[in-house]
C-alpha cells in the first residue's frame, strides 16, 4: 500500500505537534508534512500528493478556509478529506467550512481522543 501522506497546517508550532503526535500514534507509518500558513500548504500540496489535509482556520496571508476552498477547485484534492481544527467554533463558522466542503471539524482546545476519534472516521 502507498504511505499515507498527511499534511498539518497550524500557524502554532505547538500545535503542529500536538497534532503530529496524535497522527503518529493512529497512522504509525504516514509520511507528515507540515505548513505555517496556507501559502505553505497550498506549495507542499503542488509538490507532493496529499491525502489528508489537517488545518487551522486563522492563518497569516492564506487562512484554512481558503486553503479549502482552494483543494476543493482543484481537480486532484477535491474529494480529500479535510479536517478544520480551530478555536473559531461558532456556528456560522461551522456552516461556511461545510459550505466550503470541510470533511471534519475539531474545536481548540481538543483532547487527544478526540482528534485521534475524528482522525480514524
């Protein structure tokens, strides 16, 4: 089987490996790749093929929500899975990444569990 490539964008490194660290204990074999900005992501997503992407809303320059609507443009990520972990959990918030064609979303701060549960759905 192919190695699963994951992409985690999060403008807080922190959060980057909060979430590397739950990706690699539920897919021990991926292959990670991570992004500061959705600039960055929308690079690596050019360059390599990703099949999950894991993304923060508020970004500098690119935000999630236009990284999203951008995979969702583009003929090769247009049905990859695409889980929105903010802390922008408001429901209209919610309503425009589903418009948008998100595939998951997590609220910050989440639990390992319950990133690690979304993750395996």
């Amino acid at each position: 089987m192919a190695k699963l490539n994951i992409l985690i964008v999060d403008d807080a490194a922190f959060i980057r490996d909060l979430v590397k660290k739950v990706v690699r204990d539920t897919y021990p074999s991926c292959e990670l790749y991570e992004a500061v900005d959705g600039r960055k992501a929308i690079s690596i997503m050019n360059a390599k093929e990703i099949q999950l992407v894991l993304c923060d809303w508020e970004m500098p320059e690119v935000s999630g929500i236009e990284v999203l609507q951008w995979m969702r443009a583009d003929e090769r990520y247009k049905a990859t899975p695409f889980m929105m972990i903010t802390s922008l959990g408001e429901r209209d918030h919610v309503i425009k990444a589903v418009q948008a064609g998100v595939s998951e979303y997590i609220g910050k701060p989440f639990s390992r569990e319950g990133l690690a549960a979304k993750l395996t759905k």
